[in-house]
C-alpha cells in the first residue's frame, strides 16, 4: 500500500483504532490497562519488561519452560534484574507447590512465564498460576511471554489479575513480522510510574511510549519514533478479522485442530516433547523423531513436498525433534487442508525414511 | 506478499544480499565493516550506538544543529554515557574551530553529529569534521545520525573514516517504515570487543545480533529475534533500485532539486530555518512562515490540495515554520511533477491567506 504519514489524520485514526481492539483482544476493559505496538520483533517485549518494570537489584523469579526462558532471563539480567530460574525437566512446567514454595522465599518484584515456549510446545496454565501468585505474594507482577500464545490460547487479562503479556505480531494474530505488541495493567503502570531510577532503555522506555500512545488511542497525533503505517494497518486488518467472531470459538477450533493432530501423531507412534496432554499448547506441537531419523534429514524432504516444519530450538535436544505450527488460518480454515497434507507428508517422509509407523 | 519463513533458504539469501547491498549503499568495502538491520525505527540506531560503544562514565560530545540532537543525547544518557552538548545558534551547527577546542578540552569516547536535522534542515558536513576528529582525538569514534540523510546526501564510509551511520529505511531509502539500519567501522566492532561492562541494551545488543548479521550475510540461517520478511524483501528491492544507477548521480539529483527549491522559496520571499547556504540539506527544505500566517492555518488548506508539508518540531519555533521533504522519487523523478506541485500549492495558499509574494 502507498505509505501514510505517521500523524496524517487518517494514520492517526488507523493507529487509534488498532490500540483499542489490542485490548478487545486481551479481553481487558479496564481503562488503567495501557496497550503499547512498536515496530520491533517479539523480542522487545521482554526490553519493555525488563527495563521498565523492574529496577536494577530487583528480584524476578522466571518460570522456565525451554529456550525462551532463558532469554527472557538474560533480558532481564541485562537490565540489572536479580534472576532466579525455577527450572522443569525438558517437556514440563514448573508445578505449583514448587512455585509457591519459591515464592514464600523471596520477595519477587515480578514472576515470568512463557504462556506457550516455542522450543518445547509446553503451555503454562496461566489462571491457578496469577491466583496463586495474588495469594502468596500480592505485591508481584504477573508477566507473561505470549509470543506463541497470544490469539491461539485464552488469555483474560483482567479476569485472571495479570499484569503484563508481551506478544509479536507475526504468530497467530498473522500479520507480517516487525511489531512488538504488548498489554500491560493499571498495578503495573503504578509500579513504573514509582520506579526510583529512570527507565533503563530509552527505545523501550514505557517513559517515551506512554504519552504517544495513549495520544494515538486518542485519536491525537503524537511523535517519539517513526511508527510503520504499513505494518499497523496490517495488525489492524488482522485484528478486525479475529474480533468478527467471538474469541471463544477461535480459542476452541485451536483446541480441537490441536486434538486431532495430537491423535495423528500418538497413533503414529511418536512421542511429543511436552509430555502431560494438559501442558501441550494448542498453536503448535513439538515432535520427538523416532530413533534413528535425525531432523537434517526430514525437514528437507518435507520442504520438498511443500510443507514447513521447523527444527528444534532447545539445544539439549535439537536434532530429535521437529516442530508443527498450526495456528491461525491452518487450524481455523480446515477447508483449507493445510494440517491433513502437513501430517500426510510427515508420515509418509518417516516411512520414506524406513520408519515403521 | 506471502510470509517466507525467517529461516527459509529463499529469505536468508533476500538477507544476506540486502547485507551486502547496505555496504555498498554507504560506500563500505572494508571488510570489518558491520552492517546491522533490526526491526524497529530509526531512534533504534541510537540505543545500539549508546548501549555499544560508550561505557557508563565515559564522555561523548553531540554536536547540536536541532531537536535531534536532544534525543541523541537523551538515550547516550539513558546508558549511562556523560553527555556534553555543543549547541549552535538555530539554524545553524556548530563550527570546526569550536569543536577542535572542546575535543581539546576532554577525552570523548565518541562525538556524535546529525547528518541532516530532520527539524531544522541544516545539513552538516562530514569529511572536514572526521579529519579534524582524526587528527585532534585519533581516538574518538565519530558516529552520524543519518536518518534524513542516507541515499541522499553523500556518505563515502572508509574514505572519510566514519565509524558509525544509523538510519531508517522510510525516508530517502524510500522502504516503509520499521527498520533500523546501521553500518559500524572494524574500529568501532573493536571498541566493542573490547568493552569491559556488558552491553547495556539486550534487544539492541551488538553481542546478541553481531552474530547474526554474519551469518545471514554468508547465508546461513541463524536467529536470535525474527526478523520481518515483508520488509527484508522492501529493503532488498529499495536497494537494487538505488544501485542501479551511479550514487553520485543520485547525491547530484538531489542537490539539483534541492537548489531549485531553494531558489524558489527565495524568490517567494521566505526564508529557511537553515540560515546558510552550505548548510541545508539537499532531500528537504525548512521554511519560516511569512508573518503572521502559522503552520495550523496553512497545513491543513495544502493538505486539502493534496500535499503533505509537515509542521515544525522544534519546540522553540514550531508554529513559525513549515518542513518540505524532497528525497527519492520526488527529486529522482521529475517527470512525475511532484515538487512543481508542491511549490506552486505553497504559493497559491500563501497568497490566499493575504500574503504577497
């Protein structure tokens, strides 16, 4: 499309508007509750976090998941956070008990979790989690990493008392890559807004952002950065199309798309890397490859026959396992026949490749 | 267009070749030169400088010609860099015996310019400046903020010994809005290296993408954050088009263009914001307002006339002028009769509002 200026009134409408079906999307009507979209990757969302709502020497307690526990983790240490891993075997979550016993431990300024870790399609139940967290430490943030989560799995922000997800735009909201999306509540704003040091990035400051948004929501045009009118009014094409229907059926249809292909590949005879059916996400499946079939040889092939599996991410286990994303279009769109031909060409490439399904 | 994987063959080949394209964009063949493409906007270019190349403590000097300077300054302090500012009067940058005498004065870590002054349209010269640099404080990185400035105005990297360009590939570039693009010297990677407190940034971290643009540039796939296929592919094509032709051909277009204009809105009778000849810039014109007509009347009437000047930024004389982006198809296509367009809306509208021209 031909480029808008970033404070053109009709931009400045455009951009108003996508912040506001953000929140429709986080299921947040509280007005305290502040949307931020910036031209970056999901990545910068954990800058946002980490440099805003927390203060160097600060306590966080990161739940890990996989890989993008680690990162988050790094992210906040760069910041000078005081990070403290719980970690899980490969394939699990932190449990509960083990959570609440950390945090009778210490007293957190925030708790991270990856709602869906990429590396590992482990889902974090995120409702028991914030009421536990609300219980046993009610001063601690609620931040979520919802990058691979966000518009595939329910996230109620207000109902379930969260105070940040962080999210990107090119995953199950399907727009191009290139925008950091993020939600964060009226507790977690205060919690900025009474930091004793400044933000510690100016790029992600909330410091800089802040008033651009809530001028934009406004309808008013406002200048910090060069926003990216062709990637805003993408997210908000994308964002018009999720909300013509009630997110619970989107929730739904991820769900059931999911089962079925969970079945597909339990009947074949493979294992997943997230191993309790209740900690499996519903946009993605990560995939053990039988003995014997190493992931350089399958993905190729399966490139061949038009299908895009990804390799695996977690470095303890890369080569055995394969990943399968089915989120947005391919597990909404069943006429589509995006997920059968995927399954089909995975078993037939494994038995190309001498597996005995 | 359709989404490529960020780690497809197809788009890490895009990558690399709009890598090495970016080199010779800056005129680079040096090859310990670093080229950086991130998504995100142009204000980015300031963290990976600040949270790079100067350590907490150390000094930098940022050379004033505008309110871009204040933000240069701004996130070099946000990183914990000592900040000291050269101011010139408005309109004007500071002059060569001036900053011989405050590099004299202290040991700058690095020294700072805005090519081009997107709020003022004083154009500052290069080549004078990093041999004084070089030869007065042979240590200092000198680093540009070319912003408004890249693909069209001049930028010969090795041979004025630059050590830093970051810009955004929206203006002159002529891509849309959402990436930050940077090229940094083998010295200024070697300040780098060599840095004895982490970098202070993680989203912007050399030591995060550093490895990432090699690989991408030797194509082979890696990650570290997702990078936006649809404007990696933009950026590419944006690219083969300026190279195509000669860049000086480009750099003389614009300064033909630019001088026309000038001339013009000097036979109207105005002046410009940039006080002297050698020091505007060549891809736009700022231009004070006759008085007694502001900015809030006269935008809105061209606007109506189908053409978009933008209002002032600098705050101390904002609703006194106007800003005329000239860069790119505007000035490299003159068939096109965009910018008789322009002028001669600037006019008319002029005249309506009780001017005499």
């Amino acid at each position: 499309m031909y480029s808008q200026s970033h404070v053109a009134a009709d931009f400045v409408s455009t951009f108003g508007d996508t912040l506001s079906m953000t929140r429709k999307l986080f299921q947040t009507t509280d007005p305290a509750s502040q949307p931020f979209i910036i031209s970056g990757s999901g990545t910068l969302g954990w800058d946002i976090v980490a440099a805003n709502l927390v203060e160097p020497g600060e306590d966080v307690l990161v739940l890990h998941s996989g890989y993008f526990s680690d990162g988050f983790a790094d992210c906040l240490a760069t910041y000078g956070a005081k990070v403290t891993q719980l970690k899980a075997p490969i394939g699990t979550k932190p449990q509960l008990p083990d959570i609440e016993k950390a945090l009778s431990e210490k007293k957190y300024k925030a708790i991270t979790v990856t709602h869906v870790d990429t590396s590992t399609g482990v889902l974090s139940e995120l409702k028991d989690l914030s009421a536990l967290v609300h219980k046993v430490s009610p001063d601690t943030l609620i931040i979520v990493d919802g990058v691979c989560s966000v518009a595939c799995e329910e996230i109620a922000f207000d109902e379930w008392g969260l105070d940040g997800v962080v999210t990107a735009s090119q995953k199950a909201i399907g727009c191009p890559a290139g925008l950091s999306i993020s939600m964060f509540s009226g507790r977690a704003m205060k919690a900025f807004e009474s930091r004793k040091s400044p933000p510690a990035s100016y790029f992600a400051s909330m410091k800089n952002w802040g008033p651009i948004m809530k001028n934009y929501e406004a309808k008013k045009p406002s200048y910090f950065a060069t926003p990216s009118p062709q990637l805003i009014h993408a997210l908000n094409t994308a964002l018009t199309l999720i909300l013509a229907k009630p997110l619970s059926e989107r929730f739904a249809k991820h769900i059931e798309t999911s089962d079925k292909i969970k079945k597909y590949i339990s009947d074949l005879g493979l294992n997943q890397v997230a191993s309790k059916p209740e900690e499996q996400a519903h946009g993605m499946t990560a995939i053990y490859l039988p003995e014997g079939i190493k992931a350089t040889d399958i993905l190729p092939a399966l490139g061949k026959a038009g299908v895009i599996f990804a390799g695996g991410v977690h470095k303890e286990i890369a080569p055995k396992y394969i990943r399968f994303g089915h989120m947005g279009v391919s597990s909404l769109n069943p006429e589509r026949g995006d997920i059968e031909k995927a399954l089909q060409a995975l078993k037939s490439n494994l038995v190309a490749l001498g597996y005995k399904a």
